[in-house]
C-alpha cells in the first residue's frame, strides 16, 4: 500500500541486515525509490541483493560511504556509527537520517475507533532490556491485551506497526543506537533500567551515550520509569521533556516510598498508582513469582509492573504475567546440576554490568570469564565480587585484563587460564572440565563472561549452548 509522504522519494537504506532488509521491503512497498547500500560483500550478501532487487530495490554492495545523488531520506541500521561517512555527506547535503524506530514511529495508524496509534510502553539500558520487555508483554497478554515485545528484540517494530490485525499496545525494547536515530519518538510512558559504560566506540563517550538512552523519556506521558539505585537514571529524567502531568516512578528492592516501586516482606509492591499513596500500597505478586528470582532480575520485574501500572494494568494481572514469564535461554539460567555443583549460563552477561547482577545472585563461585572486553576495565567487578570466589577459569582474547584485575583485588583467588588457540566445543568442554575439578559441593560453576563472544564462537549463544552440552557431557561421563 502506496503512502503519498514516500511514493518516488529516492531513499537510501544503510545496511543490509536484517533491519535494512525490512525498512527496504517496506519502503518499496510505500512507494519510495529505494537504494540499499552496505560496505560489505560475498555470497549471503549477494543472496539478499538480488532478493531485493527482484523486488525493484536498488542495492550497492561494497559501497557504504557515497550518498546517492538527488536523496532526500537515509534510514540507517541501528549498528552504522555516527561518524561513518555516509552520514557526513547527508549532513553536507541536509539529508535527514532516521532509523527503522523513526520510521516505524511515523507509520503508527490510528486504532480502529480510538483516533490514536497504540502506546508505546518503552524501556533501554545497559542491561534487562529484553527480559523487562518480555515480562512487560507477557502482562499486557495476561490484563487481556493485544501486545507483543517488538523493537530490538522479537517483532520489528515496524511489522508491529503495520500489522493487519493492529495491537492494543506494544512493549518495546530500545538500543542507545536505535534511539539515537529516533528524534521524533514520543513514548507513553519508559524506563531506563540502569547505566553502565557500554558501546562507548560507537557512541564517542560516556556522556553521549547517557544523552541517547535518555532520549526514551522525551515526550512521556504519564511516567518516567528510573531506578532508585542507579542516580544516572533519575538524571536523565530530570532533563527530559515530557507532557504535563508526567511523573517520575522509581523502582528498588527496599521498601518503596510514596510514588515508588519496591519489595516489602517478599512481596512486590506499588505506591505510586493507588490511592492515597502515602498511606496505601498494592500487592503485585511475590518475589517467587519472579523467574528466575535474583536480586537484578527482581527489578527488572519492578520495572515491567511500573510500566504497566503506568497503562492502567490491574494487580492481579502483573502477577499473573509474572508468573506466565520465561527468560529466554542464556540469562542466568540453570543448565544442570553435577555431583551437588549447580552450573548456571548466563553468556548474555557481555559486559561488566551484566556480569555483577549475575555474580550477586550467588556464593561460592566457580567464575568463567573473558572473551572479547571492548574497551571495558574489570576492577570494579573483580573487587564487588572477590569475597564470592571460589576459583576462576578465564578464556578469550582480553583475559589479561580480568586475570590483572583480580591479581590486584583478590589475589588469593586461584585463577586458572585455558588453553590459548582453542575455540568452539573444543574449548568450552575444557573449560567446563575445569571449572569442575576447582568446585566442591554447594557451589556453583557460573559462565557470566564480561565479554562479548565472538574470539572464540560464533555469539554469546553458541557459547552458552556449548556451555550447557559440555555440563551434559560432564554429568553423562561420571567423573
């Protein structure tokens, strides 16, 4: 279906990935003349070229630097930094540049007998973005809503926009790099979960990577979600722009003050969307509703439950959706139980952030660590968590720095490296076999690795699937 904004406006797509494949298709489809352009080659990438140019999608391969004459609009793919070239020859030429969130954002269509596009129910961070998404849908399902967990994760967000049977309401999962290509977005009502330095080569600082998280909170209407824990976030909060009437709600594990989030004798808690709230509360669920229940996993939960509160959800339906929830694989998850030794994957833990909220949630540990560090320092994660530490196994590229940082703040930890060189199965069923001659009874072997995954696998989630195939080898072994 044509839209008259885009019938024959000539618009570069950067990238070839999977969101510029979907911008391209969608593009094409509203009537835009359409060129893709991506600085790779090879095979995969010549499949998807000549898919979309099948279509009637112009595409350039090995070319990501010079802008198409006569383009009036880049969509760019969250990854492509800032600085690359492409963008500096728009800006040159006054070319606007959206990402596929900006576009999606000015697609939205009314819902049938309302006027108004669905809300959007927003949340980023350094880290629990996906999980607080998936808990904040599974939620609006159980309060009977049409939903789904779109954006950077599950749906795209612009297929959710353009569905033919529309959402009530979309949870949506937001980048520092998606949002920093979304100048129009205007959520209902976000969270940012908490920050920690992340993607700062993209991004050029720390300061400008905190200014594109807090972009989720411009224009919110009815609640700013923050972490009590984390003053960076309030930070961000007090800066926004938002509607009037819009209300700071923070979230924590204590006991929640008025206008807050929190945990009162096991049970969750909100006093923010009841009335007479310096006096009231309302019961959401139990921390055992929480799954898994660790203490960053909890506020996440809080989290989802303020965002929802914020859209008029019930009670009785964020416990139920609470309860309804299931992490996806490789997020602090059990893989097995060897000879009373507990292995946990958590490969999703690829930064130092990550990595803390898992090391708090259990004692003695049998740490596995290391891998590609992008940039990060380790000592403040080694010395939060030294007193945990049975024993480390490190691996991967930047071991070094994690090895230094522990020399430095638990040097009675005994530490042991594995083999440079290896990869794959080969490596993980090592470093498992390792790890299990370092635990004894009680304790738990954890593979939170600090690090990104790709010196030695193909992602974080081969590397937790290998994790999980040698625990099964090792318990089928015997030893």
């Amino acid at each position: 279906m044509t839209n008259p904004d885009f019938v024959n406006l000539p618009v570069v797509v950067a990238g070839l990935g999977v969101s510029g494949i979907s911008a391209a298709r969608v593009l094409n489809g509203l009537g835009a003349r359409v060129t893709v352009v991506d600085g790779g080659s090879g095979p995969g990438l010549a499949a998807r070229a000549a898919e979309l140019e099948a279509q009637g999608v112009a595409v350039r391969l090995g070319d990501g630097a010079s802008l198409p004459e006569g383009t009036e609009l880049i969509v760019t793919s969250p990854g492509w930094a800032p600085d690359s070239p492409l963008f500096a020859a728009a800006e040159a030429a006054g070319v606007p540049v959206w990402g596929d969130v900006e576009l999606a954002w000015r697609l939205r269509k009314p819902l049938p007998g309302t006027g108004e596009p669905a809300p959007w129910l927003a949340v980023t961070g350094t880290n629990g973005k996906t999980t607080t998404v998936q808990m904040l849908a599974s939620i609006l399902t159980a309060a009977g809503k049409r939903t789904a967990a779109v954006g950077n994760v599950g749906v795209s967000v612009l297929d959710a926009v353009l569905a033919e049977e529309p959402y009530d309401v979309l949870a949506v999962e937001l980048s520092s790099y998606q949002l920093h290509w979304a100048p129009s977005l205007r959520p209902y009502s976000a969270a940012v979960l908490n920050l920690a330095p992340d993607h700062l080569d993209w991004h050029g600082s720390m300061e400008a990577y905190a200014a594109d998280k807090g972009r989720i909170y411009e224009g919110n209407v009815v609640a700013c979600v923050y972490n009590l824990a984390d003053p960076a976030t309030e930070a961000l909060v007090m800066e926004a722009d938002v509607e009037e009437g819009c209300r700071a709600i923070g979230f924590g594990l204590g006991a929640p003050s008025p206008s807050n989030f929190g945990v009162v004798d096991g049970l969750l808690v909100d006093r923010a969307f009841v009335e007479d709230r310096a006096k009231n509360a309302a019961e959401l669920g139990a921390v055992e509703d929480v799954n898994p229940p660790a203490p960053h996993n909890i506020a996440n939960a809080l989290a989802a439950a303020a965002l929802a509160r914020a859209y008029g959800v019930e009670p009785k339906a964020v416990r139920e959706g609470l309860r309804a929830f299931r992490p996806d694989a490789h997020r602090i998850a059990e893989v097995g139980v060897v000879r009373e030794v507990t292995y946990i994957d958590d490969s999703k833990a690829t930064n130092t952030h990550a990595a803390a909220a898992s090391l708090a949630a259990y004692r003695p540990i049998v740490w596995i660590a290391g891998g590609l560090a992008k940039g990060a320092t380790f000592d403040d994660l080694v010395q939060g968590a030294a007193e945990r530490l049975r024993a480390v196994v490190l691996i991967g590229e930047d071991r070094a720095l994690i090895r230094e940082a522990l020399e430095r703040h638990a040097p009675d930890v005994p530490v042991i490296e594995a083999a440079a060189g290896q990869t794959g199965a080969v490596a993980m069923t090592e470093v498992v076999r390792t790890a299990a001659s370092l635990a004894r009874s009680g304790d738990t072997v954890l593979l939170a690795p600090a690090c990104a995954s790709m010196d030695m696998f193909t992602n974080y989630g081969e590397r937790g699937d290998l994790f999980a195939a040698a625990v099964r080898q090792l318990a089928d072994s015997g030893e």
